[in-house]
C-alpha cells in the first residue's frame, strides 16, 4: 500500500497492493496503521456510506464545521469517478486550490479527506459506486456546502459531461459567499483539531 499526500496538507492518496489471479483481484483498502503512520491518528471510524451515481452526477462540495469536523475515507468500488479535495480552510497557504484524484475500478486508489478540508466528485461512469468511512456521523446542523461549478475556484470537470447536481448543492454559495457567512473552517482550527487527534491516538 502506497501513501502520498497530496500538494494539500492533510489529503492524502492511497494506492493499495492488487493482488490478481484466475479468480479476480484482493486487496486491502484500507488499513489503519498505514494511516496512522502518516497522520499520527487513525480514522475513529463512526459512519459508513455509499452513493450509486450516473454518469455526469456532482456530489458536493461539501464540508463540516471544526471542530469536530468530518474526515472521509473515499473509495470508488464500481465505475469510475473524479475525485477533488479543495482547501477551504481559511488561512491556509494553499486556501482556495483543488487537487483531482481518479478513482475507479481499475487501480482502486482511496482519498483521505482530514477534518475541515472540502470534498467533491464527478461520477464518470453510469452506476458509479463510492464508499465513504466517516469518522462521525452526519449532523445536518454541522454540515455545509460550496457550489461545486464556482469559477473562482475553478475545478475542470470532464467536458463531455453534462453536470448534474442536487438542488441542494445546486443552491449553494459559492467560495467568496461562504467566506463573507463566516461558513468556512478556520485553518488554525483545523491544525489544533488534527494535533488533539494525535494527543489522543498516543493516551
């Protein structure tokens, strides 16, 4: 298993070991250890979700307030899908960039997504199946969005696809909009989040 972070601090892309013969493919995607050796913390694993999506669908950008804050484990198990972390942590010094991940069928990469950060993903394929381990559960009063088409932002969607998006992530502010609301997390925030993480990996 191979893990590199991204040129986002705290996003992380996972490439686990295939091991393939007559009878198909086995490989282990997730694997605590391999996390906490680069995070200092593993994943407090509190939610599992799945999203099956058509081709062109847009899911998020979505983020949760910190603290607490919600990390993701993303992987893509059927299909294909563009994967993106954007930085939307304010005071961060790559504030405002977004990195793609392609995951799919194929390679079976993973993205790790630490608290704060936002995550979005175009479904590239018809039946597009991504799995999610969250590390706490959904609370509507915490979670936030970004409009996944702000030009401010500036996330290069495959061409040949016509996005799809739900009214609510169709409905929700852009970058700058979320900013004046005082929506966004606080880098500062975020870096003690991640540092009580590791204070209480190590009790």
């Amino acid at each position: 298993m191979d893990v590199r972070e991204l040129a986002i601090a705290d996003a992380y892309e996972i490439t686990p070991d295939l091991h393939r013969d007559d009878r198909g493919v086995f490989f282990e995607w997730y694997r605590m250890e391999e996390l906490q050796h680069v995070r200092n913390h593993g994943l407090d694993l509190r939610q599992a979700n799945c999203s099956v999506s058509k081709a062109g669908v847009v899911r998020g950008i979505h983020f949760a307030t910190v603290p607490p804050g919600q990390a993701k484990y993303v992987t893509c198990l059927f299909g294909a899908v563009l994967d993106a972390v954007v930085d939307i942590r304010m005071g961060s010094p790559t504030f405002g960039r977004w990195e793609p991940v392609l995951l799919d069928g194929v390679d079976r990469r993973a993205v790790y997504v630490a608290e704060g950060l936002g995550h979005v993903f175009m479904a590239l394929s018809e039946g597009a199946a991504v799995s999610y381990l969250c590390s706490d559960v959904y609370a509507p009063a915490r979670e936030f969005g970004i409009h996944p088409l702000d030009p401010e932002i500036g996330i290069e969607w495959p061409t040949e696809l016509a996005p799809v998006l739900s009214p609510k992530d169709d409905a929700a502010p852009s970058l700058a909009e979320a900013r004046r609301a005082g929506l966004l997390p606080d880098y500062g925030a975020c870096c003690a989040r991640y540092d009580d993480l590791r204070s209480e990996s190590k009790a």
